[in-house]
C-alpha cells in the first residue's frame, strides 16, 4: 500500500464538490493506494515530470507515484474540460 497525499488543489476540490462525487472519488483514490497503475489509468503528455491520470466520470484525477518513497500526490482532480489547462 502506497501512501497517499493530496496537494492543495486537491483538498480545494474535494472541500467543494458534492458529497456523492466525494465518495466516488475517495473510493477511486484509495483503489490506487492498492495499485497505483490500474488497467484504465493512462499519462498525461506534455508534462516534465510523470503525470497519471484516471477516470471518475466526467472529472480526473492526476496523480505522481514515486516508488522510492511509496507516496502517490494527488496533483489535481478536476472536470475534463479544465483538468489539462496549466
């Protein structure tokens, strides 16, 4: 089991949407703790570092696993349409 951290973003997200999504989410994020590359996660292109990405419905979550360390950051989870903009 990986350990999870979330990054400020992150938080904001999870503080705002609605407790359903909520749930889902948390659901989805702790299925990576267990396995951080799920068949149906895929990388985001165009970033420096490895950037990773899943499906909750129509939102994303963006995440960066560092083995060395055992930590996986939930970078950003947000709607398709704005999860890629920087």
């Amino acid at each position: 089991m990986l350990q999870i951290l979330l990054a400020s973003a992150s938080k904001k997200f999870l503080k705002k949407c609605e407790k359903e999504l909520y749930d889902r989410v948390i659901n989805r994020i702790s299925e990576l703790s267990a396995n951080p590359f799920p068949p149906d996660c895929k990388m985001v292109l165009g970033r420096s570092e490895k950037v990773f990405r899943v499906r909750v419905g129509d939102y994303r979550i963006q995440y960066i696993v560092f083995s060395d360390k055992k930590e996986i950051l939930i970078s950003d989870i947000d709607k398709r349409s704005r999860a890629y903009k920087e």
